[in-house]
C-alpha cells in the first residue's frame, strides 16, 4: 500500500459491509488518491453508484475469481 491509496478489504464480509467500508473510504479520499477495493464477488450496487458520482474505476478479476477494483475520484 503506498500513499496514493486506500485499501479496502471486504473480503468475507457479509452485505452491507463491504459496502459501508468502500463508501466511508471515498469520503475519506485525499486529491491524488484512489480506493483499491478487495471483494469476493462482483458489488453490483456500488457500480451504479460509482457511475451516478461521475468517479471512475476498473474492475479486475482475480484467478482465484476475487475482483480487485480501483476506484478514482471525479
């Protein structure tokens, strides 16, 4: 992890964790950083809600089928 980021683990939360975690770390960024969010599945919802705050992000799925999604700010 280095400055430019913010690592949110959910993985093995169960719903509205991951969520609540990767929401409260959005608020939380600083200009020039971004969120790496760790999860188990595809968060569905929090694309939705990506898109309608104009942040951008990129969505990469592990080989162990675990996504990892990195999220910018507007």
């Amino acid at each position: 992890m280095s400055d430019s980021e913010i690592v949110v683990d959910g993985r093995g939360l169960e719903p509205p964790e991951p969520m609540e975690r990767v929401l409260a770390a959005l608020e939380q960024l600083q200009p020039g950083q971004r969120v790496r969010f760790l999860i188990h599945r595809q968060p569905y919802p929090l694309y939705g809600i990506l898109d309608r705050y104009h942040y951008t992000y990129t969505v990469e799925s592990c080989a162990d089928g675990q996504f990892e999604i990195w999220i910018s700010p507007p």
